[in-house]
C-alpha cells in the first residue's frame, strides 16, 4: 500500500504574483478601509472636541435647565455637533466671539441653539442664547437685558448686604459704648 503523497505547499506570495490581477481590487479595497478608517477617526476626534468647547458646554446646560425647552423636548437632552457659525480666537491675547448654532434634541423633539459669545481671558461667556424648535417656538434662553437686569439685581443684593455689614457694626459699637460704665458717666458730666 502506498502512502499518500502530502499536498503541494503553494506559497502565499507566490500565488498571489501569479494572479495579480485578482489581488488587485482586493489590495486597493484594503488601502482604502484603511485610509477611511484614519480620517474617520481623525473627524471623529475634532467634532469631540468641539462638544468639549466650554462655550457649547455652557450653552446646552442652560437650555437643559430651561423649563419651556424641557417641556418640549423632554429629557434627557443632548446638544449635537455646531452645525454653522463662526468663532474667531486671537490665540495669544486670550479674546474672541463666536456665533454658532447647536443643534438639540429630546425624545419628544428637535430644536437648535442660536449662540453669541465671547471668549475674554480665557473664559467663555454665553452673551445671547435663543432656543429655536422644531414647532416653530423661539425660546430667549440669555439675552443682554436678562443679564443686565440679573447683573442689576446682584448689584442690588451686594449693596444691600454692605449696608446690613454697616448696620452691624455701628450696632456693635453702641453696644460696646453703653456697656462701658466710664464711657456712660462722662456722656452723662457732658450733658449736664
């Protein structure tokens, strides 16, 4: 009986060189899930990093807190990507303004955020924000007469609290003037 023969090892390389022709398309469809792979990956990347822009950050928390915005589109709510806009930045000096749109979404709608702000030593601010919806609705989130009024207000209350402070003391020190019996009996030769 004879023994069977083991099978001819056919190398990988050269078979392919001798079918060049099938490799081809197999070959440039790898190249290109590659290639497509790297700058999906790179655009994933940056539009993550937009969502991380504090400006965005801030812009979708104060929708989220917004009762009317809560109310139409439900919870949870999730700001997208800036779909249009500028932002311009002066990198050294630490200035800049930006006017975006962001688009946000619950389960009970859709809407966008209209975005105006300003980047002022490092620290974004949300100057105007509107809440425009899907039904048509035009929500003013931040407006410069909301921050001013809020502004106004504050002003009132850190004034208010100075005079209390100025109250206090001048409480404290009659206190300490009438319980000084040398203090009484010359107030008392004084008036006499």
């Amino acid at each position: 009986m004879s023994q069977p023969q083991p099978a001819e090892r056919v190398d990988f390389f050269e078979w392919a060189w001798k079918h060049k022709l099938m490799m081809l398309p197999i070959v440039l469809a790898l190249m290109l899930s590659v290639c497509g792979g790297v700058v999906g990956m790179i655009y994933i990347s940056a539009l993550s990093g937009v969502r991380e822009n504090p400006l965005h950050r801030e812009a979708v928390t104060i929708a989220s807190e917004n009762e009317q915005v809560r109310k139409a589109l439900g919870e949870p709510m999730a700001g997208g990507f800036i779909e249009s806009g500028t932002i311009n930045i002066d990198e050294e000096a630490q200035f800049g303004s930006a006017d975006i749109e962001i688009p946000i979404s619950g389960p009970l709608g859709r809407g966008r955020l209209i975005v105006e702000g300003k980047l002022a030593e490092g620290n974004w601010s949300v100057e105007k924000l509107t809440a425009s919806l899907e039904n048509g609705q035009v929500i003013p989130l931040v407006d410069e007469k909301i921050k001013a009024d809020k502004a106004a207000a504050e002003k009132a209350e850190a004034e208010k609290a100075e005079t209390n402070n100025v109250d206090a003391e001048n409480a404290d020190a009659d206190e300490t003037a009438n319980s000084d019996p040398v203090a009484q009996e010359s107030e008392q030769l004084d008036s006499e």
